[in-house]
C-alpha cells in the first residue's frame, strides 16, 4: 500500500533534475542542500544569509496592486471523499489525496491564478524523525483502541511532506468598548447549622460600576492558515513557528515535496486574523475596566496600518481509516510538535467506568457499615 501510494503521488511532488545524471534533486531537511536520490551528488542551494522581510500593504494591494504582482497559474482537483483540494503538477496523469489516500478524478481538476508565495520556512525535520514523533504521539493517548499502534505504524510509512499555504498579518487596531466593574464586597450572614446551632458567615457579594474606554493593541504576524483541506484547529495547533527564520521562496526548497495553494483569499483571511486579534484584544479590555470582575457590553474596533506576507510552512502529513472513518493527523515540520485526530475505544472506557462505580460504590458502603 504504502509503495503504490508513493507511485500515485510522485507526479504531484515538485522535482528538480541532477545535473549530474539526470535524476531526481530532492531537498534534503535540515541542510542547505539538494540531495540526488541516484548518485548522491549535492547541490549547494544558493540563498543569502540574511534577508529583508518585506510587508505589503494590505489596502494598497487590494486596490492597486492584486492583478499586477507576481502571480502563479495552478491546477486544483476536489477529492470526492474528504473535500480536500489538492494541488496539481504539469502534465499529471493519476494522483491519490494526500489527505486521505483516495484516488482522485484527475479530470474534474480545475485551473486559477493565485497570488505567488514570497517567503518559506523549509522542512527542519526529516521523514524519520517525524515518524518516531508520530509514533510517540500515537503511544501516548488515553482510551485508544488496541489496533490503534498498528494502523499509525502503516500510516507512517505513507507520510506526506507538505508546504502549506498561510498569510500573515500586522496591524495596529483601536477599541471602544463599554462594560461593567465588579468591585467585592463581604457581609455577615447567620445560619443555623445541621446540629441546629446559629453561627455566623462572610458571604461575598458584588458593587457594580459601569465601565467605557479606549485600548490600543499592535500585532505581529498574526499566522492564518490559507487552506481549507486541513482541520484548521489543528493546524492552529502546530503553533508557534519560527517565523524569524523565513527565506525567500526558491523553488529549490520545494523540490521533493508536495506545494498546496491557498483557498482562503487574501481579504477572508484577515477576517479569520480579526477573530484571533478579538481574543487578545478581550483580554486588554478586561485588564483595562480592573476590579475584580468584569463584563464587557462592547466592542467596536478600528485597524489600521495592516500589511500581510503571502508564506510557505512545511508540515509532514498523513491519514489512517480505523472504521470506516479517517483521521488525519499533522506534524510541524520545524519543532516535531503533532495534532492530530484520534478514535476512542468504547470498551476501555466502560470499562473504566464500571472500575470507577466500583470504587466509589465500596467506599460509600464501607462509611454507611462505620455509621
């Protein structure tokens, strides 16, 4: 299985030719080298040391500049089964979805124009060593079912390198907001007891103060994953990335591997970016109303200065069928964390509620024999 899967998506994967022998150049990770799988002979891929990271503005490009930048024309199939959109090379002939190992239609795929990537963090992790982090991942869940080890060590042999499209975003955004201040209070309350004796307590209560003002946040290369054929909260998941090592695109770097485009568009992207900048910016808000508890009515916020990067991020990825359902599961290919998706054994966890009963149920009997 695994070697007829790695056949179907050969065609998909972005390959440079040794000038050597005429063989496949793949990017070795972790080095500044193409490796030729035939004769060994490596390729010094050519990059400076260090270079400038350049924002776009954002407003600009949308109105200016978006049908006049460096764009790339590409191929895109839907898989029937996962809804996953998979990136296509010139002249394929078959492929299988890498996210669930379906073969796709190959004439169903579609053609676009995308805006061209300008940076990437290339693969620091190799297919090795993603595996024994897999594997580790797989060893360490609670309430999996026994077979569990045996597909992960099948779906490992099938691991996928990916460059995975995201955006990033920097602006400076202004909130208004209203609100409420909770400031505590104690007063003294009697009770009588369960022996009928009166005694007395400190019962916390509430002053609330209306509340209103402004916060100011800046960020940072707010990270929005630009594919839809990933569960986005995993790949939230993979967070944080080494941004500061970003390299200009090469081609280079992606030799050997899988490139996806992005679906979500530059202007929907900053709109999922707003929703992670209102989580920060909540958190603002409340330190600014102070007290000891606090309610927000509103918020209304203005961004401003906002400039984006169209990037590249490498993720080793693979999926398993356990039941007829498939699971998918990712590895950041810079730092070895792993998410992923993962079924439950049902048996195991009945089992150890039957325990849990039993424990409990000995216990209360034990008390009520002492009584």
């Amino acid at each position: 299985m695994a070697n007829e899967f790695s056949e179907k998506t050969a065609n998909t994967t972005n390959t440079i030719k040794c000038k050597n022998c005429g063989g496949n150049l793949k990017y070795l990770p972790g080095t500044p080298y193409l490796n030729c799988e035939y004769c060994g002979t490596k390729n010094e891929i050519a990059t400076s040391e260090k270079i400038e990271i350049i924002e776009n503005d954002f407003e600009s490009f949308l109105n200016e500049k978006a049908h006049t930048e460096d764009k790339q024309e590409i191929s895109t199939v839907k898989c029937d089964n996962c809804g996953a959109s998979t990136t296509l090379q010139p002249n394929v002939t078959s492929c299988t979805c890498p996210y669930c190992d379906t073969p796709l239609v190959i004439k169903n795929a579609s053609t676009s124009t995308i805006i061209a990537p300008s940076y990437l963090l290339p693969f620091k992790i190799d297919r090795k060593k993603a595996t024994t982090e897999f594997v580790s991942w797989a060893d360490s869940l609670w309430f999996a079912p026994n077979k569990l080890k045996q597909y992960v060590e099948q779906s490992a042999e099938k691991l996928n390198g990916m460059y995975m499209p995201y955006w990033t975003y920097d602006s400076s955004a202004i909130t208004n907001y209203s609100g409420m201040r909770g400031i505590y209070y104690y007063v003294t309350e009697t009770y009588t007891n369960s022996e009928g004796r009166t005694q007395t307590r400190q019962v916390q209560r509430t002053n609330w103060f209306p509340a209103s003002g402004a916060v100011q946040n800046k960020f940072d290369d707010v990270l929005v994953v630009s594919s839809k054929s990933l569960p986005e909260n995993l790949a939230n998941e993979l967070e944080p990335w080494d941004l500061p090592e970003l390299v200009a695109y090469n081609d280079d770097y992606l030799s050997g591997f899988i490139t996806e485009s992005y679906q979500v568009d530059l202007k929907s992207g900053f709109d999922k970016a707003k929703i992670k900048m209102q989580n920060v910016i909540k958190k603002t808000v409340i330190s600014d109303i102070g007290g000891d508890v606090q309610q927000i009515t509103s918020m209304d916020s203005e961004y401003n200065d906002i400039t984006f990067k169209h990037i590249l991020l490498p993720v080793w990825l693979s999926s398993y069928r356990y039941n007829d359902k498939v699971y998918r599961f990712l590895i950041n290919a810079r730092t070895g964390e792993v998410q992923g998706e993962r079924p439950y054994s049902a048996v195991k966890i009945a089992i150890l509620v039957v325990v849990v009963l039993t424990v409990i149920g000995t216990i209360l009997y034990f008390a009520s024999t002492k009584n």
